[in-house]
C-alpha cells in the first residue's frame, strides 16, 4: 500500500507565504495608526471643527489623503529596502516585479480601508455628534472614497520610479564579432 505524504512545500514559497502575512500585518496595523492619527487631527474630529460646516469636510479628506500618502511612501520603501536586503544575502530567489507590485497595491489598499474604517469608529466612539443632524454627513466620515486608492497608487509609483531608475544604468552588452 502506497502512502500518500503531503507535498513539501519549497522554501521559495513559504517565504512568499511569509511576505505576503508580514505585507498585509503591516498595513492592518500602520492603516489602524493612521486612522486615529487622522480622527486626531482632522476637522471635525478629536480636537477642532464643527460637523455643521461644511468647509470643513474637504479639509478632514485632505488630512486623511496625506496620511495615506505618507503611509505609502513609507511601506514602498521600507519594501523596496527589505527586497534589496534579501537579495544581497542570497536569500532564495528574487521574488518578480509582477507579485512584488501586487502585494504592495493590496496591502495600500487593505490599510487605506482599514484606516478609514477605524478613523470613523473613532469619530463614533468618541465623537461629539452636531445635536439636530440634519444630515449624517456632519458626523466624522470620509466624503471622496478616491482617496483610498493613494496609498496603493503612491506604492506602485514608487515602485515604478525605482526599476525605471535601476534599468537606465545598466550597462550594455558589447557584443565582439569575429
């Protein structure tokens, strides 16, 4: 009777496995900092600003847009470095642009969405609603769901700028004819 033993699996794909929980751990938690970050310091949200204007609600975006600006930047590059630091220790294979873009666009987008998520649980939780609401609009919320899509678009672009750059100085080959 033949045994059936489950398929190793190679060390290439558990460090992928790896890379994939350490990218989306990480969001979840600097998308869980940002979102307070951004109910702190926003309008209309721990400190200042009145949910009954409306000149505030373009500013409480822009607060949260530059929050995941900055978060993509940061992951990007913290990425990037990670990757080169495998490299150079030999560390397995190089994983392809392809995934590496993938799971950077991903994990910006799991931690845009839980950072705004979590900076309106804050907003509820400790807010101090307008009371005659005439419109839910003035509670602490996100008016332009586009700006969720920054801190995957600012990741990719980095991403994007950093292989253009390592492809314009390589070198090329000069091939002798005999």
């Amino acid at each position: 009777m033949a045994e059936h033993s489950a398929p190793n699996p190679s060390t290439d794909q558990i460090r992928s496995g790896a890379m994939w929980r350490r990218g989306l751990g990480g969001s979840a938690i600097a998308g869980a900092i940002g979102g307070i970050v951004w109910w702190l310091a926003a309008p209309t949200g721990a400190f200042y600003g009145d949910g009954k204007d409306y000149a505030t609600w373009f500013p409480r975006d822009a607060t949260l847009a530059l929050i995941l600006i900055l978060a993509g930047v940061v992951t990007a590059l913290a990425a990037l470095r990670a990757e080169r630091t495998r490299r150079q220790k030999g560390d397995g294979a190089a994983v392809s642009t392809g995934a590496f873009v993938l799971l950077l666009a991903l994990c910006g987008l799991v931690g845009s969405v839980i950072a705004w998520r979590m900076g309106v649980f804050a907003g509820d939780l400790f807010g101090n609603p307008p009371s005659p609401l005439p419109n839910p609009s003035m509670v602490f919320s996100l008016r332009s769901g586009s700006v969720l899509l920054l801190w995957p678009l600012v990741s990719v672009l980095i991403v994007f700028l950093r292989t253009m750059y390592a492809y314009s100085f390589i070198p090329a080959r000069v091939e002798e004819r005999p």
